[in-house]
C-alpha cells in the first residue's frame, strides 16, 4: 500500500498563534509508514491558491491549509474538481468552515482528525464565478468585511468594534431576487447565502446549511430597528436565526440578484466590488474535504462555543509546551558538549 502524500501550505502571518509548533509536532500524530509529507510556507497573497494548483497537478493526496478563512479560501479553489482533498488546522480569527465541520479548534485535535483523512465529497458556491466554501453575501455583511479587511489587526474584537461603530449608519437596499423565474422584492440590511451554517466564530448565519445537500441557504434580513440588534445577535449564536419575524429564509440551488446601484459584496469574508446584478449558484460535491467523522453532531451551540474557546487556550498551552521543552533540551545539549 503507498502511502498518502500531504502538503502542508502555512500562512506565517493569519491569526495570532505561531504556526512552527504544529510542524514540529507533525511526526507525534502522523504515521510515518502511511503518510509523506512536504511544508510549504506562503508569502504573498495568492501563494496559498499557487501551491495547492500545483499540489493537485502532481496527484498530492491532500493539501493541509494552516491558516483562517482566507488561506482556506485560497487552497480550496484550487482543489475543486481534483482528486486532492483539503484539510483544515484551523488558525485564523473566524474559522468558519473548520468550525461547520466540527474540526477541533485545538491543533493537537485537528492533526487527530487528519491522521484519520475520512474524505467526502462537498458542495461549493460561485457568486458572479467566485468561488466561495462557506457563506457569500451582500448589504451590512459585506460592508463590514470591507471594514474588517483594512483594519489594522484582526481577530473577533475589531469585527465586533467595526460592526457597533458603523451599524447604526448603515443604510438598508433595495433588492430584486429572481428564483425560477419568481421575483420579488425585498428592502434588506443583508443577503447572505450559505453553503456552510456559519461567517465564523460560531456566529450562525444559515443554521440549517448543509456542505452535502446540493442547496443554497439563503437568509435575509429586512430592515428593522436597530434596539433588535442585540436579539439577531443572540440567535445567531443560539441557532434560532431563522425564528425571528424580520428574517425571510429558503433553499434553492442558485438566484440572481439585481440591486440599484454596485456596490460590494464578500466571499468568505473577502470582500470584493460587483455590479448591479450579481448571479449565485451551488455546485454539488465538487471539492474533496476531510471531515470529522468522530464530530458530536448533537452538541447544543453554547456548549460547542465553550469547547472551541477550551481547545483554542489549550491548543496555546501546549504549544508553548513544546517550546520550553525545546529550549530545554538545546541548553541540555549544551552542557553535554562542554562537558565532553
């Protein structure tokens, strides 16, 4: 049996943990009889998408993308309709899709579930022929991005500083939704369409998404007062989104968006300028992807939140860990040769 080959691609620059620990421990969780392995470290915009390119050309069997949403964005485009899978270390500030697939926010947990590689074959979204894997959209959410993106740092702070600074200015839109030759109209604060449940950081957009179903899930919210923030917030947290009396949700396999006048929109949270129409379309099972198939589908979203902030701390502990027991064993070293 030959074994499987892995390229690791590494953002040296997305969250705030230091990545090296992760590839140092690399030989603790992978079988060196099942498994070759290549890191590759990226350094420019772009990189991530060249390596998996090439990766997939030369039959590497998965492509391991170490970074957040955007690293994984970038990996993932290049692998649609390929034989290579991706995998996720989840390091960025949102994680969304890792988070959808229940990988653990813990690096030691994540390298557990890729030592298993169970593959799948998922659906992906194009909106105006980007490619997207976990949710797109346009209005408050896609403003936002475009706010988040040139901001200074990153992490779930300044999303949430950005959202509270500029949510009360934000103007709602006017827009013409076309399914099956239905339209309607809507005056939205936004549009999002998911392929996966989730922007990140277990903030439920598209609660009942599913990566495997061959839909879109599409939720928008109407224009309301802005004192009904805060319980839109908690629903998104709490899975009930889809509740509440301003929101307007469905299922369908593509739309086509006419608006007033162009403006942005976001895939995965990258944010990117379009026109007035905007075409949005799901396409099944074209990305392979190693899934959780250990994952506690049952797990309440409270309690899954409490567990990924309880991976993330200890997945640090532990890599601070191995760096002291690093330096311990480099001084150890020196004093065994002095001592020769």
């Amino acid at each position: 049996m030959s074994k499987k080959r892995l390229l690791f691609i590494a953002n040296p620059i997305s969250g705030t943990r230091d990545k090296k620990p992760i590839i140092e421990s690399l030989p603790m969780f992978l079988d060196a009889e099942q498994f070759e392995w290549e890191v590759r470290w990226t350094n420019h915009k772009g990189h991530a998408a060249e390596l998996a390119h090439q990766a997939s050309e030369e039959a590497v069997d998965v492509c391991v993308a170490i970074g957040g949403d955007g690293t994984v964005n970038e990996v993932a485009r290049s692998l649609r309709h390929s034989e290579t899978a991706l995998a996720i270390i989840p390091m960025g500030s949102g994680n969304g899709l890792a988070r959808h697939l229940q990988i653990p926010m813990d690096p030691d947990g994540a390298l557990q579930v890729l030592a298993r590689c169970d593959i799948k074959a998922l659906d992906y979204g194009l909106i105006n022929d980007i490619p997207f894997f976990c949710t797109c959209g346009m209005g408050f959410d896609a403003f936002i991005s475009e706010k988040f993106a040139s901001a200074g740092k990153r992490g779930l702070g300044t999303y949430v500083e950005n959202t509270l600074k500029d949510g009360l200015s934000y103007k709602p839109e006017t827009y013409e939704i076309e399914i099956d030759g239905q339209t309607e109209h809507y005056r939205a604060f936004l549009i999002a369409c998911g392929n996966a449940s989730q922007y990140g950081n277990n903030f439920y957009i598209a609660p009942q998404a599913s990566m495997s179903d061959g839909l879109l899930d599409v939720t928008i919210i109407e224009t309301m007062n802005m004192l009904k923030a805060p319980q839109i917030v908690m629903q998104m947290i709490n899975k009930t989104l889809d509740n509440n009396p301003n929101v307007r949700t469905f299922k369908c396999h593509s739309l086509h968006v006419h608006r007033e006048q162009p403006g942005v929109i976001h895939y995965d949270g990258e944010p990117g300028e379009t026109g007035t129409d905007i075409d949005i379309r799901l396409v099944p099972h074209g990305l392979r992807v190693v899934v959780n198939e250990a994952a506690d589908k049952t797990t309440a979203p409270i309690i899954k939140d409490i567990q990924d902030i309880y991976d993330q701390v200890t997945g640090d502990i532990k890599a601070q860990q191995r760096k002291l027991l690093a330096i311990n064993k480099q001084l150890l070293d020196r004093i065994l040769q002095r001592n020769k």
